[in-house]
C-alpha cells in the first residue's frame, strides 16, 4: 500500500507542480467568469455623449412627443435638409436629420432619420419609441372610449408554463427541461473531457516511462499492477483536483465580481431592455431571481454531484487503463493511432448519444447507451436531471463497476508484458498474446 | 547465496531460458555473461521477480525468492532511465523510498552518496539537465543507496569516461569487500577477468560454459608459453618432443619464443627441456582472455 501511495504521490506532485497545470486551472475559470460577466458589463456603461437632432416637421405634429431630456436636444426648423447639411458640414455636431413628412398614424414610413454616420441602433430605438407611443395614444384617445388604455393593458397575455416534476415520494417539484438540458449537457461535456484529456495523459505518461527506461527500474521494486493503478490514481487525483478548483474559482470569481457589478448597475434597466427586445412584458427581477431559485431547488444537486463523481470516476477508470494498455504496447507517441482509435470512438460516439438523448431522455437509444459502459457515464449523466428511474441507474453503475474491473485487470495483463517490451512492433495480434500469458 | 535451479522460460513462439542452473557464493562477484539476446535480461528479471520462469526455481539464501526479496537486491538494469522532469535529489528519493527505505534514511544515505561521488550540486538540477555518464552515477547511487544484500549490475561502466569507470569500479569492489552478493551482467570482458571470481556463459537460452574464471582459463589453456632468455634457442633441438618453437620480436638484448607443447607434456617436463637448452630469465604460460574465450565457445 505505502509503495502505491508513493506512486500516486510522485504522479501527483509531479503533474500539479507543473507550470502549465497551475496556468490552465487559474486561467480558465477568469475566462469563464470574463465570458459570462463582460457582456454584462458592457451592457451596463451608458453611453453619455450628447445626441442632437434637427427635426424637420412637415406634419407639424409630433412636437410635443419629442421632448428634450439630458441626452437628447431636439431643434424643429423648417428650412431645407440640404442647408442644414451644408452648414454641418465636418462640424461633427449634429447626430441626424429628422425628417418626418406626413401624419404618421395613417403611414407610418412618413420618417427619415439621416446622418453622416450610420445612425446608431439605441438612437433609432428612442426616437420610434417615442413616435410610437405618442401615436399609439393619440389613436386610443381618438377612438374616445374612456379607460381603453387600462383595458388593452388588461388584455395583454402572457402564458407561462411551469413544469412541475413529482418526485418518488410524490412531492411536487418545479422543473424547467431547458434547465436540465443544459445542467445535463454540462456534466456530460465535462466528463467527455476529462475522460479524454486525462486517459490520454495516462497514456502518455506509460510511453513517458517506457521510453525513458525507467520503468525497469522501477518495477524491480514494485509490481507493474501497482505502478499502473498508482499512475491512474494519481491523475484522477489531479482531475479532481482541477475540477474542483474550477468550481471553487469560477463560483468565487463570479460572485465577487458578479455581485459588485450588479449592485452598481440598474438591473431593471437591463431586464427592461431584453424585455423590450423580446417584446415581451417585463418581470421584476426579483420575479426572475425567485424562478430560477424555484427550478433550480427543484433539483438534487447532492445526488447530481455524486452521480456525476461516480460516473466520471467509472467512466475514466474505464478508460483510463485501456490508455495505460495501449501506451505500454507502443514504443513512442506517434505510434499510437492505431490502438488509441478504437478507443476514442466510443468516447466520440458517446458524446453524440448524449447529445441525441437529451432530446428523448427516456427513448431507446438514451436507454441502451445510458446502460452500456463505454457510453454510460456520458450519456447517464444527461439524464439524470430529467429523471432517471432507480433500478436503471443500479445496473448501469453495476455494469460500469464490473466493466472497468475487468478492463482494469485485461490491462494490467497487457501492461505488465508491454513495458518491458521494446524494439518490437506491437500489433493486436501480440497484445492477444500478452494477455493470454501465464501468469508466474 | 542465489541460487537458480532449472529455470526455463518460455516467450511465445521462442525459448529465451532453457533449464539453466547457477550458483552465485555469498560475497563475490559472479559474472553474467552472453551474446546479445542470449537470455541474461530474461534470467536478471526473473531473479529480480520482475516476471517468474516457467519452470524451476530461484533460491535467495535456501529460500525460494518471493517479490519482498526485491527489497534487499539493487538492480542497475541495461536499459535505465530517469524521469526527465524530475529533479535529481526528489528522483533519487523517490526511487529509494520505493525500496522500503524511510524517508530520513534516505536522506542520510543520499548524502553520504551525494559527497562520496562529489556530485551534491546536483540536487537541484532536472534530469535533463544531466549528461549520461551524470546520469548514470545518479542511477547507480540508487541502485545501491538501501545496501541491497545483492546486487546486479547489467553494465555498469557503459556511459562513463575512464576516470568514473575506475570510480565506479573502486565502489564495487569496496561493496564486495562489505560483503555484498554482485552479479555482474558486462560485454566488457577485461573487466570480467579483473572483476569476477566465478562466470556463467549463456548462449542461446542454455548455459554453455560455467565456473571459476582462473579454472576456466586454465582450462581453455592453448599450451602456449612465452619464453625470455639471452640464449638462442634452436628449434630443431626441442622438435622431437612435439615442442612448437617459434621467434618473437625480442628486445634489450632478451630473445623472446612463443613455445607451445603437446596437451599431455607437463609445464615441468616442458621447463626442464628448456632448461637444458637454454639459461631461462623468465617463462610464462599465456592464458587465453576470456575474450578469446567467449569468442570461441559462443561461435563453436
């Protein structure tokens, strides 16, 4: 035991002291939090600058709907656009010509906005939002029915489907299919990834140590199994460790930074914004806050979180020796294809199973992938947030169990032959044979 | 102290040991010797209980040896390498731990070393830092740091300049002196002849050729002598007996004769022929080297 635990130290040590493990695991939650916060905050800075806009009026009405305020000055005037031009001209002063020819209720395409430069999309919104609603009143003061403007508001309709999942106990639970899709897909892409990057590491660690001639060295001291368990460990040790410190740094980041961002924004300014772009009414935000709370609480996440260290630890397991096998039968890197291959297509073929199954948690193909283990720990984890009945995830975390035990031991077998093996080309072929050597 | 009794191994499709027995006394230098692809790394790793024979056994002091024995034998193998990345003082301490050795005695046994081969700036350097003769005192200072009661060592003066071969050579010989078991597996065989008491010669999966390297020697004798005298010697006269004389390149007014007599003529009866022939200043037999040797039973 204390000699694994040697192993498993050393892979460790080695690989979380290295420079380019410490930049990747501070680097990437920043970039995580900068892709999710920098929008929110570009959103939040207000362009200051003054906008001024001659108003060309031939209607003569709407003088009273454009109203000056801090940012925008308006300066009706009736002589001829192109004078106005002229004397603009360079001067860089004016933001536009509103030119507005006719009674807008009966055509609306009676107003023209010109410009030196391409008028912005905020200046455009002001100016058909003010139009509008001053048109929109007239009309419904025109039409003189009293109260008209309460009862359009009244009429207005959103419907809003809450899905509520029962639980086993028959408690009710709010849910949101959009929120376990992407909860799903999210676990199912992480362990996608670690499986790959990190089996892969072990292979290359395996051909590390075979090409550098120390693992003769080494197994005179411990027995080859040990050194290709404590190898696996360890980096499902450094997996771990870089996934959880993305959690802490990405969690951490964003609340510290998320929460100064937000308390010096208006956040019902933003909300009125996407709301208005949505056309759709506009929630308060504690109404959003209370509903993402809702669906989110409608989820185990204690049960999420061990379902997907179990099926990430199986999964890579599984894997993992495979890699371990196939980096002792190669002599360098670059020899790897042709055994490495057929390990990635499950991996890859995987990831498109889950992709197919979170459409249809419960169909044919989630069923069988969810049970087969070179799939299961991909494709399970999407649907666990829809819902997974108990008996299915017994059997396949079973099958899995059983499955990286067995793979685990046909490597070993393999591994054992394999790194002491050099100069000769290894084929599938041989590495049959080395599996099937007697043992002492 | 080991010993090895009928050990046959068998790797698909060929038979890399074929019933080889040997004995390797407490506190000598056995040699190991072999053409390429003979078997000798497939024998060493079965001592080693890196993989197991086939049939046969290995005994390590009248027991039959099982993986703890690993713990008490340093292996220095052919093929040996460090991790590149490592530094030298973690590696070294890395690998001696993994003999069972306690952290704060490898720290003291890797000092003593450290000093003892004047390479303690090395601490701290990687690996790759390394040239492969500085390498090679790195690994042999692991192979020997937990004082393994035996030792082998699959060439060791390979990478070193002359200067660190003797070094290194110096230090085998101090740890035989201690008492240390060494099987020393070398193509070099000068080094044999300088090193070893006793050899095994394997060829072939099969031991061709075993014992004591004086006795070996003698026995592969050539009856060749080397004669030095300030008389000239006449051939014709010696002739009858079945004596071979021919002239060497003399010097200092010595005239010098390759002598070879008939197998079954005793040296006495030889120098007493001589001697009526001739005042005799010196009369060696020339044994052949174990060079010679392994050539000529390896091509037979």
């Amino acid at each position: 035991m204390s000699k694994i635990g040697l192993i498993i130290e050393r892979e460790y040590k080695t690989r979380v002291l290295k420079k380019s493990f410490i930049l990747l695991t501070l680097l990437t939650p920043i970039l995580l939090v900068a892709v999710m916060l920098v929008p929110l905050w570009l959103s939040t800075i207000k362009d200051d600058t003054e906008q001024h806009i001659v108003v060309i009026d031939k209607s003569g009405l709407y003088e009273a709907a454009l109203q000056n305020n801090e940012t925008y000055t308006f300066d009706f005037t009736n002589r001829p656009i192109d004078t106005i031009r002229n004397s603009q001209q360079g001067k860089n002063e004016l933001t536009g010509i509103l030119y507005i020819s006719g009674n807008l209720a009966t055509d609306t395409a009676q107003v023209i906005l010109y410009s030196d430069k391409q008028a912005k999309v905020e200046t455009v919104d002001y100016l058909s939002g003010l139009l509008n609603k001053y048109v929109e009143d007239q009309k419904i003061a025109s039409y003189n029915i009293p109260n008209l403007r309460e009862m359009m508001e009244n009429a207005r309709t959103d419907i809003n489907i809450t899905t509520v999942k029962w639980d086993e106990d028959g408690k009710e639970k709010e849910s949101s299919a959009e929120l376990a899709l992407i909860i799903g897909m999210i676990s199912a892409l992480v362990i996608y990834m670690f499986i790959l990057i990190y089996g892969g590491q072990v292979m290359s660690g395996v051909i590390q140590e075979k090409t550098n001639r120390i693992v003769e060295v080494i197994v005179s001291s411990v027995k080859p199994f040990e050194l290709m368990m404590g190898k696996i460990i360890g980096i499902a040790l450094v997996g771990l460790t870089q996934m959880l410190l993305w959690v802490l740094l990405t969690v951490g980041l964003s609340s510290i930074l998320g929460g100064n961002l937000l308390a010096t924004s208006d956040m019902n300014d933003l909300q009125t914004i996407s709301g208005m772009q949505a056309g759709q009414p506009v929630p308060s935000g504690d109404n959003i806050a209370a509903e993402i709370y809702g669906m989110l609480s409608g989820y185990d996440f204690v049960q999420l979180l061990v379902m997907f260290i179990l099926y990430f630890l199986g999964g890579y397991l599984l894997y993992a020796s495979l890699f371990a096998a196939v980096g002792s039968a190669v002599e360098s890197e670059t020899d790897t294809n042709q055994f490495s291959l057929p390990l990635s297509i499950p991996i890859i073929f995987a990831l498109y199973a889950a992709i197919y199954s979170a459409q249809n948690p419960d169909g044919p193909l989630a069923f069988w992938c969810s049970l087969i283990p070179f799939t299961s720990p991909i494709v399970m984890l999407v649907r666990i947030p829809f819902g997974v009945p108990a008996w299915q995830l017994i059997l396949s975390f079973a099958i899995l169990v059983l499955s990286f035990a067995g793979t685990t031991w046909m490597a070993g077998k393999i591994y054992r032959t394999g790194i002491l093996m050099y100069g000769k080309k290894s084929s599938w072929k041989e590495l049959w044979k080395w599996l099937t050597y007697r043992t002492r | 102290m080991l010993q090895v009794n009928h050990v046959s191994k068998q790797y698909a499709g060929h038979k890399a040991l074929d019933d080889v027995s040997l004995h390797v006394p407490a506190h000598s230098i056995y040699g190991l010797l072999g053409p390429n692809g003979a078997g000798k790394t497939t024998l060493i790793r079965i001592i080693n209980t890196i993989t197991g024979p086939d049939s046969g056994e290995v005994l390590l002091n009248g027991r039959r040896i099982t993986p703890d024995d690993a713990l008490h034998i340093g292996y220095l193998p052919e093929e040996r390498g460090l991790y590149k990345k490592m530094k030298v003082g973690e590696q070294a301490l890395f690998l001696a731990r993994l003999k069972g050795m306690s952290k704060n005695d490898a720290l003291k046994a890797l000092k003593y070393w450290f000093e003892k081969l004047e390479i303690q700036a090395w601490w701290d350097k990687k690996v790759e830092e390394l040239s492969k003769g500085m390498a090679q005192k790195v690994q042999f200072i692991t192979t020997v740091l937990h004082e393994p009661e035996l030792l082998i060592l699959d060439e060791p003066f390979s990478g070193f300049d002359p200067v660190n071969a003797e070094l290194i050579k110096k230090e085998i010989l101090a740890l035989r002196d201690k008492g240390t078991t060494i099987i020393l597996s070398t193509h070099n065989m000068a080094s044999v002849e300088e090193l070893c008491e006793n050899i095994s010669l394997i060829n072939q999966s099969h031991i061709v050729l075993q014992g004591n390297v004086e006795e070996i020697r003698a026995a592969h004798s050539t009856n060749t002598f080397l004669l030095a005298t300030h008389d000239t010697l006449a051939a014709e006269n010696l002739a009858t007996e079945g004596i071979v004389i021919t002239p060497q390149n003399g010097k200092n007014k010595l005239n010098r004769y390759a002598i070879s007599k008939p197998a079954d003529m005793s040296n006495n009866k030889l120098l007493g022929l001589l001697l009526d022939n001739c005042s005799v200043t010196s009369f060696e037999e020339v044994l052949p080297t174990m060079n010679e040797i392994f050539i000529k039973t390896v091509s037979k």
